[in-house]
C-alpha cells in the first residue's frame, strides 16, 4: 500500500465531529470541544448535520465517516 499523503487526508475536525455525532455527543459539547476556529474548519458537516431533512443529515455522516474510515485504512503501520 503506498503512503498517504496527509494534504489528502480530511480535516481532523471534521472527522472529530463526525465520530462525535456517531457516539451522540451533543452538538453543543462538540462544539465547546473545538472553539471558534474548529467549528469554522468543520462548517460543512456542521451545517449538513443541522439539516431538518433526516436522510440529508444521514448522508453528511455517512460522507464523513467514510472519509475518516478510508484515511485509518490508508495508514501505514510501523
């Protein structure tokens, strides 16, 4: 497997947010966890996981937590 690149990787917020959103942490807490400036690097997926539309929300985390499940597999392992 070649190494990865970390310019492709997703954004650490964002993918704080999405594994937050999947244990269900409140929105709140997750956003007292990341400030101002996390919440700014993460704004798509916050503003998705906001959506009134359930199967909008569901797809935003799906696309987010695949992100963050491809970037662990991409790993390389000492």
């Amino acid at each position: 497997m070649p190494p990865v690149d970390v310019r492709d990787a997703p954004r650490w917020e964002a993918s704080f947010v999405a594994v937050s959103a999947i244990v269900g942490e409140p929105a709140a807490a997750v956003a007292s966890a990341l400030g101002d400036a996390g919440v700014a690097n993460a704004a798509h997926l916050v503003r998705a996981l906001e959506a009134p539309s359930r199967e909008a929300r569901a797809r935003a985390l799906a696309r987010a937590v695949s992100d963050v499940v491809l970037a662990i597999d991409a790993m390389r392992y000492a």
